[in-house]
C-alpha cells in the first residue's frame, strides 16, 4: 500500500510538471500573436505615414485609373511607349480590393447613402490585403525552423517586432511583393535540400551495400532497394520557375534574391556518390523549361494591357515582335545608364552596407555583419572547420542575405526598401542570437512504475541590451515611418475630398505645395477629364478640369511666392471676365511658415490675406527639418530665482513651438478684389 501510495504521489507530480511545461509553450507564442495583431490593427488604424511616393505612384495610381472613372497621374515608368514595369502583381493586389469597391458601392450608396470610395478605404483595402499575405513570409520562416529544428518561438517573435514587417510589408510596394515571393523561395529551396539530403544519405548507404554486396542476388537486392527511393532532383521545379520568374516581372532585381535560392538548389547533393554534375546540368534545362509557359503569359498580359497587342490582330493573324513588351528588358536597359539613374539620386555604392542594413535592422544587421566578418577571416586564415557545410541551411541564408546586397549594390541609385527581402535569411540566423538569454536547468523525472527517467528543459529569461535595442529601435521606426514622416499628406487628402465634393460645381481649386511628397491623386477621385460622355439624347460632351495642383517640391521661396502670386492674378482675371469661381490652397510644413511669411512682406505684398484652414499633425519633412533654437538668457542675469524661472518659460515656449512645427499647415490665400496685379 505503502509503494502504491508513493506511486500516486509520484504520477501527480509528473503530471503537474507536464501541464506546467505544456502551458509555458503555450505562452511562448503569446508575443508572436501579439506582434501579428499588432500588424494588422495598425494597417487598419491607418498609418498615416508616407515613406516614398512609389507606394502609391507604382500601385494604387496606376490602378484606381484603370478601375475608377477618374483622372490620375501615370509615371512614367508605365508610358505605352516604353514601359518598364509590369502591372500584374499590382492588378491583383491593388485591382481585386478595388474592383469590389466598385461591385460593393452602388448598394452602399441606395440602401446606406454611404460611399466607401474615400482615402480611408482606398488605401486601407490593398494595405489589408498585403498585410494578410505578409504572413506568407511568417509561415515560411516557421516551417523552415521546424524542417532544421530551430527555436520558432524566439525567431518568428523577432522575425514579427520587426518594423520592416510591421510597416513596409503592410504598405503597397513592389518591393513587399518582393519579400514575399523571395521568402517562399527561400522556403521551398530549404524543404528541397532537407528532401534531398535524406533520399541521398540513403541512396549512398544502399550504393555502398551494392558495391559490396559478394552475390549477384545481393546486388540486385540493392538495386531494387535504391529504385524504390522517392524521387527528389527535379522536386518542386515548376513552383520555383514560376516564383523566380513572376518575382522579375513584380521587380527585375528579384533576379539578385533568386539567384543564391536557385544555385543552391541547383547544387543539392554534388559531391555526394549518386549526384553529379549531369544532374546539375538536366535541373538547368528543365527550370529553364518550366518557366517559359509563365514568362509567354505575362508578357501575352503585358502587351495587351500596354496596347501593343489587340485581339483585332490576333484574329488577323497580323502579329510580329513589336507586338509584344517584356517590361523586365526595358527596365534594364533603363537602369543600365547611369544619366536616367542620375535623375533618381545617385549614392555612395556602400550605402547599402553601411547605412542600409542597420537603418533597417539596426543591432541584427551589425551582429550579422560581424559573424560574417569572421567568416571571411576564417577563410583567409583556411579555418575551414570554424565554417558551415557548403550545402548547409545556414550557408543558404547567409548567400541570401549577403549576395543581394552585394549585387544591388553594384548599381548607384540605393534605397533602404530595396533590401527589404533580406529580413528572413538575417533573422533566421541571428535572432538567436541577440536574445541569447535562456538559462537551462535540468528536471528529471519519473514515469508511473517504469525506472525510465526522463529530462526535461526549463528555460528562464531574462532580456538583455541588445534585445532592449532592438525593440526601442523598431518602436521609434515605427512611430516615425507609421505615422510621422509625411504624415500629413494622408488627411490633406481627407480634406481635399470633402472640400471637392461640398464646393459649387464651377469652382475650381487650385492646390500648392512646398516640402511635401507628391500627392496621390487616385485617392482624391477627381473627375474624369478625358473621357468622352454621351447624353441622353446622344450629344457628346467632357467634364472640365476642376482641381489643379503644382508641387514645388524644395523650389526657392522666391520662386514658389511668384508662382502663387501669377495664379491669383490669372484666377482673378478668369474669374471677372468667365466669372469662374476659386479657391487657391498653399500646404507647407509648419517651420517653413515663418520664412514664406517674411518673404512674402518684404516684397510688398502686405495685402494678400492669408488664413489657416487646417494644420495636419504629425507630420515631418527631412528636407525640412524644424528648426531648434533654445536661449538661455541667463548670463546677464544675477539672481538665480530669475534665472531659473526665465529658463522655465523659455524651456516651455520652446517645446511648445518645437512641438507644433511638426504638422503640415494648408493656408487658403486670396488677393483682393481691387487690385490686380502681375509679378
């Protein structure tokens, strides 16, 4: 009874410290959910914050004209007479959230009398949409930590509190298309060269039975056996031809980031007893293969959406090879001269390297560069047991991580989102790393009557200063590029909306701005100018341009003022003879208020009226900073009381105006009916 009772007491607390194992992994995934939520709601909020016009220049423009009735503007890198990218991702991720805007509308508007087709839903929908398929990349990067028995809980978690993920990958860049697509390649080559070490292990270990086999009927035994193993050379071909070649027409640099993927996976098993280079050879000529059906669809896509091809000439058979664009070959013999990149800004071929990486990445991106650093002296030094297997996971990740930058660094124009993809090799090697903090201690334990003892981990942690880095580093990233820089472009356009849709339909508004990236017009829905229109009765007729905007971007203030004051005189001219209404608008960022202000008194034009409209907050220009004077007016003061007290208010009004120079100001300007005049 004695050893039962022992028994008993020995099975609850096994059991106990089972369930207390089993919910500590529960709550080790807690962060990770947290983190994705967190990308979600923030992607829903919306984020305000404009990182670079090709987030919606290079998307959402392109296509609200294609499924709206509105008047956009085009870049030029989609001109029908030379375009140099392709529209398929984009039709996708920006098309689909848009063609059922224009399904949903017409029912919102008769049962609700509520329009969705507002900047809120414009941008949010395919932000939503990218946002949902970023986590494609979050499966991948689990799925490869379990294939290679990595730590999944503390990779995916930093992989998530990463603001390349939280903010670029939610926004509509070619390049977040980019990260995806490269991390389901990453992903796929791994599974292939896990797939392919297995089958070949064996295949050796069979080869080298048959080779020893003394009989005939050993042998053929052996054969039997190694015909039997599962194929794997040519696994997942299709998948990885059609990823490899959508990802180059999504951006032509996906070429760098493919290039490790593919060679590796090219690789698989050479050296080994069964694989050789013939097998190399046929797995190029068949990714080759399989990726001509894709390449023959996007460009047949292309073509007709560029014009180029018609069906009137299919029909006809009247096709040649000017009907067809491959947009991959027009970017590169674009970007191959320097002159077109000099417009873009040509930097140092370094940046990438050393400002790049750690802006993005901060402390992981220099812990990564300082074990590869290593690496390359154990190189030199031939210390070739301190490296990994050449056909190892962590050889493709850091070929994936170093390559692409290396390659696109060649090239002179280098921004940080064109690395962006490099995040699942870097984290996947070094998040281990700078959370470094588990202590392990072993619990043993008993198991019912058996004398069979089993270990268990338990892990204890502690965060450490490079994990505190890395998360105050992605908070303040996430805060600037989220919501601050350029942030108040995104309610300008709340408030051009309403002021179009509330104006008398003959007044035109004429919009300035200074110190501000391009505004998106799409997400204005101003009417359609081109279009021709039929009446009822079948008169053709076209609306009239009612909203006109010219973006000064960092002219002289001298420059800006006279064009400011030679539009009020020609609207004061069109308005007393055409009797055409208007409105002229001038945003600028707060700090540079003073400065056109003082400019605009000192040549004699007192008498313009300005008013304030709106100040739009937060909202940062780099190319115009807030300006920081503080004065301490203390050393002509002897009494410390005073001193102290003039420093308090001094110290209070400056952070008050430091404060409120962060907005963007929007003045409506107006010239008096009396005079008219010409600058």
């Amino acid at each position: 009874m004695k050893v039962n009772h022992e028994n008993n007491v020995n099975n609850n607390d096994n059991n106990k410290f089972k369930n207390k194992v089993n919910n500590n992994s529960k709550y080790k995934n807690l962060p990770y959910w947290i983190l994705a939520s967190l990308r979600v709601f923030l992607t829903l909020l919306p984020q305000t914050g404009y990182i670079h016009p090709d987030e919606y220049f290079q998307s959402i423009e392109v296509i609200a004209g294609d499924r709206f009735d509105i008047d956009v503007y085009k870049p030029w890198e989609y001109n029908t007479t030379f375009p140099i990218r392709s529209t398929l991702i984009s039709q996708i991720i920006v098309g689909v959230p848009y063609s059922l805007m224009n399904i949903i509308t017409p029912y919102l508007n008769n049962y609700f009398q509520y329009s969705i087709k507002t900047p809120y839903f414009l941008i949010v929908l395919p932000r939503l949409l990218i946002c949902l398929l970023s986590f494609i990349s979050d499966y991948c990067l689990y799925k490869i930590c379990n294939i290679y028995h990595q730590n999944y809980h503390v990779i995916l978690s930093t992989f998530a509190s990463s603001y390349v993920m939280i903010i670029y990958a939610t926004h509509t860049f070619s390049n977040s298309i980019e990260l995806i697509l490269n991390s389901i390649l990453i992903y796929y080559v791994s599974k292939c060269m896990a797939y392919s070490e297995k089958i070949i292990l064996q295949s050796d270990i069979i080869a080298e039975c048959y080779d020893k086999a003394p009989t005939i009927v050993e042998r053929v035994k052996y054969y039997k056996l190694r015909s039997s193993l599962p194929s794997h050379s040519l696994k997942h071909c299709l998948i990885l031809s059609t990823i490899t070649i959508i990802g180059i027409f999504n951006r032509p640099t996906f070429v760098a980031f493919a290039l490790p993927s593919i060679f590796f996976w090219l690789q698989r098993g050479l050296g080994s007893k069964t694989i050789g280079f013939l097998d190399f050879h046929i797995r190029i000529i068949i990714f080759v293969l399989s990726s001509i059906p894709i390449i023959i669809l996007i460009i047949i896509y292309d073509s007709f959406y560029f014009g180029y091809l018609t069906l009137d000439e299919i029909i006809k058979f009247d096709i040649g090879m000017k009907n067809f664009v491959v947009t991959p070959v027009n970017f590169l013999r674009y970007n191959s001269a320097s002159s077109n990149l000099a417009k873009h800004g040509l930097h140092s071929r370094w940046l990438h390297f050393a400002i790049n990486v750690p802006l993005l990445y901060n402390v992981l991106g220099i812990v990564g560069f300082i074990i590869i650093i290593r690496m390359i002296y154990s190189i030199s030094r031939k210390r070739w047991l301190e490296l990994p297997r050449v056909q190892s996971i962590e050889s493709l990740m850091i070929a994936c991580f170093i390559i692409p930058i290396g390659i696109l660094s060649l090239f002179p124009h280098q921004e940080p989102r064109f690395i962006i993809p490099t995040i699942l090799p870097l984290v996947f090697l070094f998040a281990p790393i700078i959370t470094n903090n588990i202590k392990v201690t072993t619990i043993e334990y008993n198991n019912n009557n058996n004398t069979t003892t089993y270990v268990c981990q338990k892990e204890k942690k502690k965060i450490n200063k490079l994990q505190c880095i890395w998360w105050f580093i992605n908070f303040i990233m996430i805060i600037f590029y989220g919501f601050i820089h350029q942030g108040g472009v995104y309610p300008l356009t709340n408030y051009l909306v309403k002021e179009l849709r509330s104006k008398p339909d003959i007044t035109h508004v004429h919009l300035f701005t200074s110190y501000t990236y391009s505004i998106p017009t799409g997400l204005i829905q101003l009417r359609n100018t081109k279009k021709t229109y039929y009446s009822s009765d079948k008169h053709r007729y076209k609306l009239t341009q009612d909203f006109y905007l010219y973006e000064k971007g960092n002219e002289d203030t001298s420059m800006v003022f006279k064009s400011i004051f030679n539009k009020l005189n020609e609207c004061e001219i069109k308005y007393q003879k055409k009797k055409i209404p208007y409105r002229l608008y001038y945003a600028l960022p707060v700090n540079y208020f003073r400065e056109f202000i003082e400019y605009a008194f000192l040549n004699g034009t007192k008498n313009l009226n300005y008013q304030t409209v709106n100040i739009f907050y937060p909202h940062l220009t780099i190319e115009k900073l807030p300006n920081i004077n503080f004065h301490l007016d203390c050393f002509i003061i002897e009494r410390p009381d005073i001193c102290i007290e003039k420093l308090t208010y001094n110290l209070s009004n400056f952070l008050t105006q430091f404060i409120e120079s962060f907005g963007l100001l929007l003045l409506r300007i107006e010239l008096p009916h009396s005079s008219i005049e010409i600058a």
